[in-house]
C-alpha cells in the first residue's frame, strides 16, 4: 500500500488513490480541478485537523458516533473528483439540475450543490476515511440555499493553512504601537525632567553685572573696643606645645615681666622632670622652655624660655575690682588655633571649682570667675583679660553636659583670679613651690544644715582642730558651725575651702561662726601648709 498524500491546501495538488495513480485526469473540468482535494462539509475554518501519516484516522470530541460496521471497505471505493459552485453561483452549461453529473448526483442536496449523504460518504458520493460526518450543532441557523465555503485566493494560502487568526494584530502592528507607546513615555519623562530643572535653575543672570570695588576708609580701631584690645594683647600670648615620656599636650599662655610665661599646671603636667616644652610664640617663631615650678592645688606653673624674640609682656590686673556683667575677652589656641579670641561677660564670682584629680593627681581648688566667653580645650593657661587688656584670670576650667575630656564650651567657662595668680607665680619664680593657704581645721562633710560645721570626731587619729593652729589661736572648737567669711555666706565646704585658698598667708579675716544656738564671730590669720623643699627645674 502506498503512502497516502492529502495536500489539500494547495491549488491543483491531485489526490492520489491508494494504487498511487492520480484520480484527476486532462478531461476534467478546470473547476473541477481547481475545487480538488477540498472537503465539503466543514466550512473553511471550523473543520476537523488532518492527521498525515495516521494509519486510522479518529474522529474526536465531535459527538457522532463512530460504527465501524457501517464505514465501507476504502479499498472497494473509487474516489471520484469533487466540485462545487460559488455561493449564489450559477450552474454552467452542461450540468444537470442537482450538480455535476447531472441527475442523481447528489440526493438530498440544495441547487447547485452535489452532494452524497449516503451515510460514511463525503461529498460526491466519496467515502469517507473518518466515519459519517458529525450531528450538525443544535438550534444551528441555515446557511442559505448557495452556502459553500469561501474560495480560494489566487496565489495566496488556502483556508485553514497560514492563514491569520482571526482578530488577533500581526507582529508589525504590535511592533509599532510598542514604538508609539515608548515615544509618548520618553517625551513624558524629558517634559518632568525639564520642569524640574528649571525650578532650580538660576533666575535673572545678566552677564554684564559687576559689582562695585571694595571701599577704602579707616581700618584703625578704637583701641577701647574688642578690636583694639585683642590686638593689644595678643602678642602677648603663646601656645605650649608638651611632650612627655608617655603622654603630651597642648595649651596656652602669656609672657609677664622678666619673659617668663604664666600657663596652667595641667598643661605642663604631661612634661614631668624628662619632657620637653616648645613656646610659640605670635609672631611664629618658637623657642624651648623649662619648667620653673608648678602649684597643683592652685593649678598655677610658669615656664622660661630661651628666647622671646622681643615679644611684649602683658599687665596683671586686680581681680578684688572685677564685678558681674564687666566685659571681657577670652584670648588663647583652642583646639591648636592661635590667636583666637572670644568675648563674654564675667557672668558671676567667688565661684567653687575643683579641677585635676585625674589619674591620682592634686585636686585644684579655685575660688573661680565665671564667664560666658567661649573657652574650649586648649584655651587652658590663656589669659581672661577686661577692656583695658589687662589680665584678671587665667583660664583653666569648663563645665560639660557629658564626661568626656574633649567637650566644647557651653557658656559656663572659670578662670582663676589674677590676685591668686600673682601670688602663686611669684612665689614659683623665687622657690620653685607656692605655699598653700590653710585655717587648721577638719570639716564635717555628713553635715547638711546652714553653713559648715567643724567635725567633732578625729579623722584618722587626727583632731579636728589643729592644736596651736589659726584657727585654735582665733577660739574656734570642734562641733562650731561657720555662717560667713568676711561677711560673705557660706553654703558648702568647697566654698569655705577655696575661700581660704584665694588668701594670702597672712591675711586675716573674720569668721562669723554659731556655737549652742549663739551666733559670735572672730578673726582668724591665714597660716600656710608646710612647704616641701624645692625641686631643681
């Protein structure tokens, strides 16, 4: 048996027999050839699939049945040519009333249309491979006395084959709105883009617009204002620069008579007896200096250079004259920036403050001024000085929010009084030590009442008032309760302390003191701590 070719999408393809022989002939019809190899009772589009190289084809899914018993023997049946007319055709000459083959073409069939309904055979009375045709669909609508399947285009794909789905666009289409869409999406974003550049660009610009030079005039100040004061003082000041064995610093300072200059202790620390200390002084030079002496609990020290290059010295004022609101500038390097100067006011006096005491070292007690000018962590030793350049504190303390060392100013900045620094750095220049002021007395720090009381118990086998002391020269007893120092109140021991500390060893003061509910007061003369001997420098 030879292979079974169904071409039927092209125009002219024969339709071969199963002896192989070609079933069209030179004597048929051009129609008849033109229409063959086309079933018939499908419509264009809506007939069942062609399955090629299938031994027995099935009809599937259709609803008809299927009864082998009724499908003749395919190789007892001659295939015979198919033809149909176009709908509303009209039949050619020669053909006979019921279709090609004039009468008893087709039973059953409408006008122009030759059909066999015999059941298991196609169109023309040919059998059929796939069994009866299915049921037509219910409640199905007529096509019309002339209904026949769409012709074929010249030239072009039959129906069924390559032809494009119905309703669906073609690529090119889909190509051309996918542009369309992306030229409207990109003039969009360009459009925003612009409007957004525009808002911030530059509005008004004129090319030609220049402004005016600069104007000449007067550039001396009053040598009253903060102008003329600061450049008064500040050849005077210098920055110190402190290496030691293990650890170093930086700070401020200002030359005083005999070219020696005045810092803080806690600057020179660092230096110990093996260290090295740089000045620098304003005019950029710089010059190494020793270490005269140094007061831990005044937190005074002074230092020599070698060499001053000329530098002016700057006058020590009397801080006993210094009232809250004065102004005043704040001169020194925080932070390594020389020359930098703040002002503020002297913002209260007589103010406690302990400062040191890191890493076991002397707790410094200063009787301090308070200033709001801005005083930083390098501005230590610099001078504070009033609107006559005159230097009524050294700078040495801030107060913090926070724990760390390295906090900034917030307003609340103390200096040590120029009188007690006068005092101190003398005292250093001729011994290398500065005495340290005392009463002989212990003070009771669980008391919490009115003033401060001296304690009633020895501390560490030690009495509270020290026999032959000032104070025990003055009457003083333990268990007295001192109110006021020179008339001033006081609140705390720290005040009592750095209120005898500011005093000079022998100064007298009167002490206003309460003993069994009865107010008396007596004076007392300022005696001075043992002096250790002097250290060489």
């Amino acid at each position: 048996m030879t292979e079974e070719n169904r071409d039927f999408g092209l125009e002219g393809a024969p339709v071969r027999t199963e002896s192989g022989r070609s079933s069209a002939s030179s004597e048929d019809h051009p129609a008849d050839q033109e229409r063959r190899g086309r079933p018939e009772f499908f419509p264009n589009e809506d007939g069942p699939p062609i399955l090629r190289g299938a031994t027995s084809p099935q009809w599937e899914g259709l609803g008809g049945s299927q009864d082998p018993a009724r499908q003749p023997d395919r190789q007892q049946t001659a295939r015979q040519p198919v033809a149909w007319h176009e709908p509303d055709a009209l039949p050619r000459p020669g053909d006979a009333p019921g279709g090609p083959g004039g009468p008893g073409g087709g039973q059953g069939a409408g006008p122009g249309i030759g059909l066999n309904t015999e059941p298991g055979h196609g169109p023309g009375g040919l059998p059929t491979p796939f069994g009866p045709p299915p049921p037509p669909p219910q409640n199905a609508l007529g096509m019309g006395p002339n209904w026949a399947p769409p012709p074929t285009i010249p030239g072009g794909p039959a129906p069924g084959f390559g032809a494009r789905p119905r309703g669906g666009p073609s690529t090119g289409m889909l190509i051309v709105v996918a542009l369309v869409i992306a030229l409207i999406a990109g003039g969009f974003g360009s459009f925003g883009t612009y409007l957004l550049t525009q808002r911030n660009a530059p509005q008004g610009t004129d090319p030609d617009y220049t402004l005016s030079i600069a104007p000449t005039g007067k550039v001396n100040r009053d040598p009253d204002s903060v102008a003329g004061v600061a450049a008064k003082v500040l050849p005077s000041v210098v920055s110190l620069e402190v290496r030691g064995v293990r650890e170093g610093g930086t700070g401020s300072g200002f030359i005083i008579q005999g070219g020696y200059v005045v810092t803080n202790n806690h600057v020179v620390a660092a230096a110990g007896r093996f260290g090295e200390i740089t000045v620098n002084f304003n005019n950029g030079k710089s010059s190494s200096a020793k270490l005269v002496g140094a007061d831990p609990s005044s937190d005074i020290a002074v230092v020599k250079p070698d060499q001053v290059y000329g530098m002016p010295t700057i006058e020590l004022g009397n801080s006993d004259q210094v009232v809250v609101g004065d102004p005043v500038i704040a001169v020194g390097a925080p932070l390594g920036l020389t020359g930098t100067v703040t002002t503020g006011i002297v913002s209260a006096l007589n103010r406690p403050v302990q400062a040191g005491g890191e890493g076991g070292s002397e707790v410094a007690w200063i009787n301090a001024i308070q200033t709001d000018a801005a005083i930083n962590p390098g501005n230590s030793g610099g001078p504070l000085v009033n609107g006559s350049g005159q230097v009524i504190g050294v700078n040495s303390a801030i107060a913090s929010l926070g724990t760390s060392a390295q906090s900034g100013n917030i307003g609340l900045g103390f200096a040590i009084p120029s009188n007690q620094v006068r005092r101190i750095a003398q005292e250093l220049i001729n011994t290398g030590v500065a005495k340290t002021s005392r009463i002989g007395i212990t003070i009771d720090t669980n008391y919490t009442g009115e003033g401060v009381r001296i304690a009633t118990v020895p501390v560490q086998g030690e009495e509270t008032v020290e026999k032959g002391g000032p104070a025990d020269k003055a009457g003083l007893k333990p268990g007295d309760v001192i109110t006021a120092i020179d008339g001033r109140p006081m609140i705390s021991g720290d005040q009592l302390i750095v209120t005898i500390r500011s005093k000079a060893p022998g100064d007298k003061i009167k002490v206003t003191y309460r003993r069994g509910g009865e107010e008396k007061t007596t004076t007392v003369e300022v005696g001075a701590q043992s002096v250790p001997n002097p250290q060489p420098s």
